[in-house]
C-alpha cells in the first residue's frame, strides 16, 4: 500500500478559485512543484474566473446599481 496523496483539487475549492481569483493563484504558487496538477487546475479555474468577475461587475454597476 502506498500514501500517494492525491493531486486533484477538490470541487470546493474550484469554485472557490473561480469566485475569487486571487486564492487559484495562490494555490496555484502554493502547490506548482509538489502537485502539479493541482496547481494547474486551481490556476485554469482563477483564469476562468478573472472575466467572469470582470462581466458580472460591468452587469452590476451598469444595470442594476443605476
């Protein structure tokens, strides 16, 4: 049996890099050399999030906050 830790980030934490960039790209410093795939993941989801934050905060002060 071996302890191979898992290197996948959890579903919490993907939508918690996709609401709030800034903590995928710390993980994604955090976790870049021990795993990598982690690391990829969290900085895909920050990425992916970035526009979104930028479109939802046009919507927001364009339209609703008028």
């Amino acid at each position: 049996m071996t302890n191979i830790p898992k290197d996948e980030l959890s579903r919490s934490w993907f939508m918690v890099c996709n609401a709030m960039p800034p903590v995928g790209f710390f993980l994604f410093y955090k976790h870049r050399k021990q795993y990598p795939n982690k690391a990829k993941k969290a900085l895909t989801s920050a990425m992916i999030g970035v526009p979104i934050a930028l479109a939802m905060s046009y919507i927001i002060n364009a339209h609703i906050l008028k």
